[in-house]
C-alpha cells in the first residue's frame, strides 16, 4: 500500500496530475529509503459529476504501477462503464455495519491497513470491534480521544483531551491519555507541548478529585512516568489559556496562559468545551483516537467536510509516523 501524508484536494471529479515515478520507489545508496505517497480525495458538487469514474481510472492506473490497491463498497448507479472497471479491483465488502467493523479492525491488525475511518455505522458499532483484546486493536496504552482545534481567538493549535471516549478517568487512565496526547503533539510538530491539567479551580482541594489528580499527573512527569511534555495543575480554563488571567491571580507557569493541550477531568466536561469552540468561537476541529494499533477517525455525522478533511490529515501524518518508526534503521 502507498503510505501516507496530508489529502490532496480535487474537485469537479478530476485527478490531478500524477507526479510520482517508478524511481520514486527505488533504495537510496545508504539503504532503502521509504517512498512517500498521497492521500487523493475526490470532491464533486454535484451527484453524476464522476467522482466514482475518475477514481476507478487512477485505480487501474496504479494497479498497473503495481500499487496493492483494495476497493471497499463502490456503487456503479447502474451505469455499464462505472462496473466495467471494477473489473480487476480487489473489493472487500461486508453484509452489515457490525461485519464491517470486524472486517476493518482483522485488516489493521494483520498490518493490511494503516488507519480506520469511521463512515456511515455508529461509532459504538467500530468500538465494540476495537476494543477486544485477543481480536481488536488495543496496546497497553489506555485508548483515547484528541481534539485538535484552530481557535481563532488563541494563537496556537489548542489540543482537547479526552472529550469522546473516556467517560470517568481514573489517575492511571489520565495518564495514558496524556501520555497519548503529547505523543500526538510531536507528530504534529510541537517538540514540547504545554500541557494544562483542567479543574474549576487552581489550587488543590481535597474535595474536589481532579485537582488531586493534577497534583499526582505533575508529579508523574517529574519522576518519568510521563514524558515528553511541561505539566501544570490545576489549572482554571482562564489560566490554561489567558496570560492576563494567570498574572492577575498570581500564577507563575510555563504553562498557564500558553497551553498546547488541555487535558479535561471528564468526558462531559472535554466535550462541551471543544463544542463550544466550535459553535461559538468558530474553531475548525479534527478528531483522532490514539492508543490503537493503528490511529482512528471517528467522525461525527454533524462534521463537515473541511472537520473531515482535517481529521484525514491528522489520520495521515500519526500513520506515516508509525510507518517511519517500524522501518529498519539505516
């Protein structure tokens, strides 16, 4: 399969130019060198425009470059030219949405697939398949969900962790999904992210239990059992995010005021916050689980398609980072 990288864009049903070569894919002097691929995504305005022709073309195309090329569910609209070129593409197909997801998962965790992207079934219906042990996609790592988000009003890219999967985090849970976050982070660029450990108040209270785990998470990272970030915690929303509020209650922090992530106490809390950036602040969001075999997509049916596109992209760079770890160093 070619690996991947951030989508490319057409509209109107027509590829663009295809740039690669067959030298693309030939070993360096020092080794072999992997070659990197694209991700092509058809846009048309229109139902009939020939999205599905023009893809099965740039198929056979490939297939002839001697690309491992799987189809999954192709509707030909009857027409006789769109069915023609199935011919000769391997097509994976499944009798329901629960079949699907099984299939999905068994093709990732053979190595076939390097990425899963939720479309039309339930997203519980994809969990219930990737999150078995002995059958779906789970590591040691707790499985969790980032929000990666454009605030317009905030002068960062502004991470949101765990607003869709984890409903009520434990200390040992909160790890991993920081763990898994800052992880995410540096695919994306940032060599160390500042994270912000939320709760209703910067100082911590005995009765109130997530500032006691910010206290702990903190305390985590300075032994080593978290890595590859800045942690502060509790934190205030105001003061993860705001410089002024920070200095106004005092509050010295590499991380206050400029946070990179903002890991949530809870799911509901996480999930009001990245809603009200988008329907509010008119932030553009994308979506990835983290702590799979492979990264997920689970997209929301509310999403539209630039949110769709952006969680591709992020899909795209967390799989060739995977790629690029699993070759043999040269």
């Amino acid at each position: 399969m070619d690996t991947v990288q951030p989508p490319r864009v057409t509209s109107g049903g027509e590829p663009p130019p295809d740039t690669s070569s067959e030298s693309d894919a030939q070993p360096a002097s020092t080794g072999p060198k992997p070659k990197r691929g694209e991700l092509r995504i058809y846009l048309g305005a229109a139902p009939g425009v020939g999205k599905t022709f023009a893809m099965l073309g740039e198929a056979h195309r490939r297939i002839e470059r001697g690309t491992d090329l799987v189809a999954a569910v192709v509707e030909t609209h009857g027409r006789k030219k769109t069915a023609e070129l199935l011919e000769g593409v391997e097509i994976v197909d499944a009798p329901h949405s629960h079949a699907a997801a099984d299939r999905a998962v068994a093709l990732a965790r053979s190595g076939e697939v390097e990425a899963l992207m939720k479309g039309s079934l339930h997203t519980d219906e994809l969990m219930e398949a990737v999150v078995p042990m002995a059958t779906g996609l789970r590591t040691e790592r707790r499985i969790s969900h980032v929000f990666v988000m454009d605030v317009p009003a905030y002068p960062r890219t502004l991470m949101i962790t765990d607003a869709a999967i984890n409903i009520a985090p434990d200390l040992a849970a909160k790890a991993d999904i920081c763990q898994n976050a800052i992880n995410l982070a540096h695919v994306l660029g940032i060599a160390n992210p500042k994270v912000a450990i939320l709760s209703a108040a910067e100082l911590v209270n005995p009765k109130i239990e997530s500032t006691l785990h910010a206290a702990a998470l903190c305390k985590m990272a300075d032994r080593g059992q978290i890595t590859g970030g800045t942690l502060d915690g509790p934190l205030a929303f105001d003061n993860a995010v705001s410089l002024e509020a920070a200095r106004t209650k005092g509050i010295v922090s590499e991380v206050a005021g400029q946070a990179d992530i903002l890991l949530v106490p809870d799911l509901e809390s996480g999930n009001m916050i990245a809603k009200q950036l988008t329907y509010l602040a008119g932030a553009d969001s994308a979506g990835i689980v983290l702590g799979t075999r492979v990264p997920i997509v689970l997209t929301s049916r509310a999403d539209n398609v630039r949110t769709r596109l952006a969680s591709t992209a992020v899909m795209a760079l967390v799989a060739h980072d995977r790629r690029a770890k699993l070759l043999p160093r040269t």
